[in-house]
C-alpha cells in the first residue's frame, strides 16, 4: 500500500518554490520550436493520408492487374 513519502520527508520538503519551478518549466522549449513541431506534425498527418491512399491505389491496382490476366 503506498502511503506517499514518509511523514519525516513531508515535514522537511520545502514547496514554496515550486509553482515558479513549474512555470519555468513552461519555457524551456522556445515557442519557435513549438511552432516548428506544429508544422511537422501537420506535414506527417498529410503525408500519412497520402501514403494512405497511395496503399489503396496500389491495392486496387494489383485487384485490376489479377482480372485482366
């Protein structure tokens, strides 16, 4: 059964840093990259639909291919 730390780490844990150690965390990564990420991630959806389709054609095409021999 977990209980969390024990009652002597909850009396000595300083907390009163934490919300701005959080928020700092926030900002590490510049808003730039995120920005960049973004686009990649837009760019990788499309292209995935694209592959996606491209596997239909290809599978439709092999379906005509075995009729017309």
């Amino acid at each position: 059964r977990d209980e969390g730390p024990p009652r002597e780490l909850q009396d000595v844990r300083d907390n009163s840093k934490d919300r701005e150690y959080w928020e700092a965390m926030t900002h590490i990564i510049p808003q730039r990259k995120l920005k960049l990420w973004d686009a990649l991630g837009a760019a990788l959806v499309e292209y995935h639909k694209v592959l996606t389709r491209r596997s239909e054609l290809f599978s439709e095409a092999t379906a005509l291919q075995r009729q017309n021999t």
